[in-house]
C-alpha cells in the first residue's frame, strides 16, 4: 500500500508539472514576418528573408523576444507597453532613410513594444538633414495558441 500512495504522489507531481509547463507554452506568442530589404533592429543587421518569432513570458516584468532567421538568430529582454487598446493588427514598424531601413516599434493585437535607437540626438540631426525619413510596416502574422 505503501509503495502505491508513493507512486500516486508521483504520478499526480509529473503531471503538474507537465500541467503547469504546457500552460507557460501556451502563453508565448508565434509569429512571422518577410523582410524585402536588411533591416537594422537594435544593433543587429537582418538580411531580407523570412523569419519567426517568439515572445515568451520570464518571472520578471520582462519578456523574452526570440527572432529567428534562416542565417541569424537574436534575443532581446523586452518591456511591453502595459495598455495598448490602439494596437489592432500586427506589425513591424520601420523608419527608411533612402535605403537604409530601422526597426521603431513592434504592435500585435493589445501589444506594443518601443526599440529607442542608440544614435544621438546629434547624429539623428546629421541624418535628418541629409534624407527624410519616411516610414513603412511589416506584416507580422501570429499563430494562435
């Protein structure tokens, strides 16, 4: 009787656990999006092509964005903006100076995450001066979970 009770307490703790680890899965965010020209996001170039994307839940108010190309792969801490009630659609937002393109923003349905470029406001100035920025949008699509 013993031996049973055991293996029922051991039984009932793995399936928690595969309980509680299916449900953190279930909570991370799939997606992709197509780049027709390289791309800087951050400080990582990206070269045209196909990429996916994960955005996992951490213990802290962060989370992990997972992207993943055929050549490059890259992970950033990201804070989401709490309320976004205008994000509708998913997108990757751009900011094209002549041929030179940078990611801004990234919006999903009630998510929206700001990338701050490193250029000083002196060498944003410089630029500015030289070529308009216009801006552009990526579809991104999300796999439901």
């Amino acid at each position: 009787m013993r031996h049973l009770s055991k293996m029922f307490v051991v039984a009932v703790g793995l399936l928690a656990v595969i309980v509680l680890s299916s449900s953190l899965y279930a909570n991370d965010m799939l997606g992709t999006f197509t780049l027709s020209h390289p791309t800087q996001w951050n400080s990582t170039m990206l070269a045209p092509g196909d990429y996916t994307f994960r955005i996992a839940r951490t213990q802290s108010n962060a989370n992990l964005l997972m992207v993943r190309g055929e050549k490059q792969t890259f992970n950033w801490l990201i804070y989401p903006e709490s309320a976004c009630s205008t994000c509708q659609h998913g997108s990757l937002n751009l900011e094209v100076r002549g041929d030179d393109r940078m990611v801004t923003s990234l919006e999903l349905t009630g998510f929206h995450v700001d990338f701050k470029s490193h250029e000083s406001a002196k060498e944003r100035e410089k630029q500015l001066g030289k070529v308009r920025a216009h801006s552009e949008q990526v579809a991104v699509k999300v796999n439901p979970n």
